[in-house]
C-alpha cells in the first residue's frame, strides 16, 4: 500500500511539474476573481474580473454595483445590472467612458435596479479572454470575447416573443441612435469621474447579427415610444428579437475616444468577419503568448494559480489610451487638452504605486513597450505642461511625489531608446520648481524642500516627510539621468545633493523618520504609529525605510549593521498598534496590517513593500529570505480574498511576480535587482529578443527557503544582487537552498546592493 501510494505521489508531482512547460494553456491558472471580495472598509485587492487583452484599451466586466459605484463588480453580491464597458483603474479614482449592455426576457425592466439579474458563481465561467454567466432571472446566458478596443458577445435566449438587449449609455450626459435596417445602435457617453476635457466622449457602436422586432430609445427609467435617437442627461436603446430556445444573437460592439467614424474602424479592424469563437481564440493566444515569457515549474499548483494571476494583474495597466487612423497610423485622443494628436499615449496609472516593481517589469520583459510608454509621457508632458503622476485619463488629484522621474530613468539607465529622452529630462527638471495644477503633480512644496531641505509639517503642506522623502529618491533619479545624458556636473552634484534631503528627516533620537518644522525643530509630540499627518496612507514605521536610493546611509543614521537589522525587525515584533486620528477612523489600509498578524508590516500598501530586501544591506540575506517567503505564503492566494490589501495597478502583484522569481528591483533608476528566495523549482524568463535567463532552485519548498549558495552561468555567485545586463543576455543563476540560514552567503560588505554612500 505504501509503496502504491509513492507511485501515485510521484504521478502527481509529475503532473503538477508540467505546469508551466507548456502542456497547458497558462491562461487556465488565472483567476480574474482573485481579490474581488473587498469592500470600502477591508480590501483583498479592491479588483474586478477584468476581461481585456494586456493593456487594452477597453475592458468589460460584469456590473453588480450601482451606476458610478467604484466597487462596480462585488464578489459577494447576488446580482448582475448589465455588462460593463470599463476604464477603471481603481476604486478609489472610479471610471470614465463607461456603458452597459444588458439582455433581458418577458417585461421589459429599463432601471437597473428592476432588472438586475441573480446570479451564481457556480454558474459563472471567468477568465482573462472570456466571461460567462447565466441570468437566472432571464434564462439567459451572457458570454464576452475581447479585443482590445472591441468585444464579441454571445447571448443565448429561451424561446420567447420578448427577447431584449438593453444598452445603458448612463447618466452625466448621453447619446444614442437605433438604425433598425443596419442592426445597429450608435452613440456616446460622457459618463466619468475626472481627469477629461470638456468636450471628452466615449463613442460607441453596437451591431447585431439578427434584425430587431422591436427597437426603442430610453430616457432615465422611461422607455420614448416611437423614438429611436435622444440626447439627454441618461439615455439609453433597448431592441428586442422573438426568439426559439437556444437560439443566439452576437454583438460586435466597439468604441473610440476619437469618433464615431473611428468606432466603426476599430470594430473593422479588430472583430472584422470572425465569429465569437475565433476573437475568443485569439484573445486566449494574446494572453497565453505573453504570459508564456516567464514559464514557472514547481510541484505546488496553488503557488502556479497565484503566479499567472498575478501576472495577468501586471498585465493589465497602463491602458492603451490610442487608437490607430485610416492610415493604420498611432493616434491618441488628449485627456489633456481634447485635441487628436499623433503618437502613443497610455494612462490609467498612479506612478506612487507602480515606480516600484510594475514599470521596472516592463523594463526587464518588455522595452518597446517601456519605449512606447516614454513616449506617451513625452507627449503628456506636451500637452498639458507636466509629466502625469496619477492619469485617469488626464491628471487626478491622487497621492504624491514625483515618480515619474523613476520611471523615466529606470527605462534610460537600462539601455531603453526611441523616444524624446532630451523633452523627458526637461519635464522632470520643471518638476523640481513648480507645482502642478493639482497636488500629485509637479512638485507641491518644492519652494520650501530646495531651500531648506525638506517640505516642513507646518506650512499646512499634508504628507511632508513623505513628500520630502520621495522627492529625494527622485532627485537621486534625474541625477542618474544626468550622467547618462552627460549634463553638467554642477547640475548633476546638485541633484545628488538634494538626493540625501532623507537625512534632515531623520530623528537621532527615536531613529525613525520624523516630520520637521520650518524652524528646524523635530514636530512634537511625535507618535511613530500614526498614520498619515505628516506621512501617506503609512506611518513613521512605513517610511523611514523609503530611502531607495541610499540603504548603507541610512545604516549609517541606524548605527550600523546589527543595529539595522534589529530595527527591521523590530517591524514584524512590534503589535499591531496604530494611531488613527488624523483620519478619524482606521483606514482599510491600517485594518489590513491589524489582521495580518505580521506585526506592523503593512504589505497591503506600497510604502513598505521593499523594505524585506533592506536585510541583505546589512548582511542578513538570511532574513530576506525568510520574510519574502512568508509573505508569499501567507499574504497571497489565487482566491476572492487573495490580496492583503489594495492590488493597486499590478504593483502588489508585481511584487509577487519579482520576489516568487527571487529578485527584487529596489532601486529603480540603477541595473540592479536585489537577492530574496526563489520561490520555483525552475523558472524560464524569455527576454523580447529570444534570449532565456532561468532561475534554477531545485531544493524549493516550504522548508527550504535559504540559500546556501549560488552559481550565475556556472561560476560561483556570493553577490545579493543580479545585475540587469546578466539577465538580459540570457543564462541561468542556480540556488543551493536549505532549511537552515546561511551564516555566510552573502554577507560580506562586498556582496551588498548599490547605495550611495558606499
């Protein structure tokens, strides 16, 4: 028996070795539900089942939530108002250029209260390339293939005189024409949330594949008898069909942010003559081409399940905010100033959240992506007079910083080329003297940060340590770009100067990072718990890590190795406790450090998600190891509740997508990615020239976590870094894990990542 139970076993681990070889489709293991059970007050991912193409322009999901309702699509709610389509990159920021379709049978209900539909998981099919849902109260089920900027769906009637499909151009402004003899309805919406010019629209055209018996045009909740075209504050078009059992209608639906002529081309272009199951399959081909470049194996599916659907999280955001003319050439509606304009545009995107680990992914896997992205920011930059920090679609009054400077620096320090690098560096200049027309643009209290150093707590500037500590992370950033632009040196001294503004923050006494008054004076009294006040969506505990830039400086201010890495770990011994009363209540980021039971560690927002890898700065790889492992662990599931927090734009998820892979880009704006613990028996990341770099740790598991040593393309390896151009070239690092912690890997001075002061 035992022995027959070891034959089975080993049957499994075979099985499950072979995902991610490719003997399976890589878009089976994702699961677009994985954090959808959020809400306002406790998020796991605050995320919606996006079904989409990498980076497309248009989503569509299933809406459950009411109209302008960030939460739009609720893994625990029990009915379904119409089929959305979305450009929401976040809750929190909510949508623009949104509408609905939605089928109905018997009694036409136009409100979306009165025809919302129950529905059922178990009935319900979702992946990154195709949704499914039956309409129980309808007896109908709904099915959506996308592309990017089109959709196909197929809906499937009972047999009924009246059968509908309702279009909801929703409120804040709408349009909408039938044209019976073409099978088509057209119109736009203006519905949104911010960041458009005046004259913004959404455009749209539907077309069906079976004449209408029956067509009409709405207003609010009243259907217009005998009206086919209304422009209005909430208009929308119901058409009807009588129907047999099991008979379908197809939609090829498309929209533009140019016009409604460009609506139509883009529906040629993208859906042309193929049949729902031929855009479905090409949908899945896109998603399996691209999440192909990183083949995983490893005997733990789960693991597998959590991998892909992170990575299609990565995938997603920025949005392809253009569109290509009759002439096949790339065009971009301006969310900034309303003009068509030539060239790339993206947007959809908080850059305080993905300057992280998102956009040092595109620089890795994808640079003529990252190439056309710089782009798009150069031309930002143009029409509205500053680089964008928090886009949806134009500028929004969200978070802080400058890290656009990240981004730009990290893609021309790593080799990346094809756009106006000269107009870039001239953008994150202009950031350092001005404010923007909103706070998370340009540089809001920079009059007082390049005089004195820092931003003061009490020159009514919120979140100013925060501020002052990310503005000095950028400069460090355009002084990297400095040098590889050869500028002055003067210009460039400058800039590294400002680099170690982080110091003037730091408290001698209690050694954490403490706000500052304009006199000089450390604001008191100082509680490092609190949340907010002089920090963002963090406290002092957060922070005082976020000094990318210059680890071994701040070792320095700690005093020294040991003592370093006794205040990190004095993170995770730490309780829970928090200070809530500058916002007056716990904040979900602050409730999802509380339940985590990992102390004061908040994984849930970005602040502190590198501050594991700062252990092998100071000699303890050991412990990165250990912490990154528990956090994939422990904090990560490809499950409704599978975030520990916002999954913010794929930031949360690039983490897991890095650290599963055992490295880490620390420091944007340098070549380097900082050591952690592979997480796969193997993994195979193919570059966008051909080239594979694999990570090999075939002793992974749950116990065996540490690293005993390592080879890069067969020579021994001591560093706790890998270096950007290793990978690149392609080649293979190989890890001797174990279940104990090395004394030794790693831990000599010489081994340590990039810091300034060396």
């Amino acid at each position: 028996m035992k022995k027959l139970l070891s034959c089975l076993f080993t049957i499994i681990a075979a099985v499950q070795l072979s995902y991610g070889q490719g003997t399976a489709n890589l878009v089976d293991y994702v699961n677009p539900l994985m954090g959808t059970q959020s809400k306002f007050s406790l998020s796991a991912g605050n995320t919606y089942p996006a079904i989409a193409l990498p980076w497309g322009m248009n989503f569509w999901m299933p809406q459950t939530g009411k109209m302008g309702d960030g939460w739009a699509y609720m893994y625990d709610s029990e009915k379904i108002r119409g089929f959305k389509q979305t450009h929401q990159p976040s809750p929190w920021i909510n949508d623009y250029g949104q509408f609905a379709i939605m089928p109905l049978t018997g009694k036409l209900k136009i409100d979306e209260e009165s025809r919302a539909s129950w529905f059922s998981h178990k009935a319900e099919t979702v992946k990154p390339h195709y949704y499914k849902v039956y309409l129980a109260d309808y007896d109908v089920t709904t099915e959506i293939a996308p592309t990017e900027r089109a959709a196909q769906f197929r809906i499937t009637f009972p047999k009924a005189d009246t059968s509908f499909v309702l279009l909801d151009a929703f409120d804040r402004g709408s349009y909408v024409k039938v044209l019976p003899k073409e099978r088509k309805i057209i119109g736009y919406t203006t519905k949104n949330s911010g960041g458009v010019p005046a004259n913004f629209k959404n455009y749209f055209v539907l077309i069906f594949d079976k004449p209408f018996t029956f067509s009409s045009a709405f207003h609010g909740k009243t259907l217009a008898k005998d009206t086919l075209e209304l422009s209005a504050a909430h208009v929308g078009a119901v058409v009807g069909f009588k129907t047999k059992r099991g008979e379908q209608v197809s939609i090829k639906v498309a929209s533009s942010f140019i016009s409604p002529e460009q609506a139509e081309l883009n529906l040629q272009r993208e859906l042309g003559n193929d049949s729902f199951d031929a855009t479905k399959a090409k949908g899945e081909q896109a998603w399996n081409t691209e999440l192909s470049r990183i083949k995983v194996e490893g005997d733990n599916i789960d693991q597998i399940r959590t991998f892909y659907s992170c990575l299609y999280r990565v995938l997603l955001f920025p949005r392809k905010f253009y569109e290509m003319d009759k002439a096949n050439k790339v065009v971009h509606y301006s969310p900034y100033n309303g003009e068509v304009r030539p060239g790339y545009m993206f947007t959809d995107n908080g850059f305080w959240d993905t300057f992280r680990a998102v956009f040092p992914f595109f620089t890795l896997m994808y640079p003529t992506l990252n190439s056309h992205i710089m782009e798009g920011l150069a031309n930002a930059y143009d029409e509205s007079g500053f680089l964008p920090e928090w886009a949806s679609p134009g500028h929004r009054d969200c978070m802080i910083g400058s890290n656009s400077a990240s981004l730009i620096a990290d893609s021309y320090v790593k080799g990346i080329r094809g756009y106006d690098i000269n107009k870039l560096y001239e953008a994150v200049i202009k950031n350092t003297e001005h404010a923007g027309p909103v706070s998370s643009v340009g540089r809001f209290g920079h009059e007082y940060y390049n005089e004195l150093g820092y931003v003061p707590y009490d020159v009514k500037i919120n979140e100013n340590a925060a501020r002052t500590l990310e503005y000095a992370y950028a400069d460090f950033c355009i002084a990297q770009l400095g040098k590889e632009l050869k500028k002055p040196q003067s210009e460039i001294d400058l800039y590294l100067k400002r680099s170690q503004n982080y110091k003037n923050l730091f408290d001698p006494e209690t050694k954490w990072m403490r706000g500052k008054n304009k006199d000089g004076k450390f604001q008191a009294p100082f509680n490092p718990f609190k949340w907010g006040d002089a920090f963002t969506e963090g406290n002092s505990i957060h922070y005082t890590w976020s000094v990318f830039q210059d680890v071994k400086g701040l070792i320095n201010l700690v005093g020294g190795r040991e003592a370093f890495v006794q205040k990190l770990d004095t993170v995770f011994t730490l309780p829970p406790v928090f200070d809530d009363s500058y916002y007056g209540f716990p904040i979900h980021e602050i409730r999802e450090m509380q339940i985590m039971n990992m102390g004061n560690y908040a994984h849930g927002n970005q602040p502190i998600q590198h501050m594991i890898y700062l252990y092998n700065y100071a000699g303890a790889p050991d412990k990165a190891q250990y912490w990154t492992r528990q956090v994939m662990k422990r904090l990560y599931q490809a499950t409704p509740d599978g975030y520990c927090g916002d999954e913010d734009n794929g930031q949360t998820s690039a983490w897991y997508v890095f650290s599963s892979l055992g490295f880490y880009p620390v420091t944007p704006g340098t070549t380097q990615y900082v050591i952690g613990s592979p997480l796969f028996k193997k993994a195979t990341l193919t570059m966008e020239d051909g080239k594979q770099f694999t990570v090999e740790a075939p002793a992974s598991s749950d116990s065996n976590l540490y690293i005993q040593g390592a080879k890069l393309n067969g020579k021994s390896y001591d560093k706790t870094y890998l270096e950007h151009g290793d990978i690149q070239k392609g080649g293979t690092v190989q890890f001797d894990l174990t279940g104990k912690p090395s004394k030794s890997w790693g831990t000599k001075p010489e081994a340590v990542p990039f810091s300034l002061t060396k």
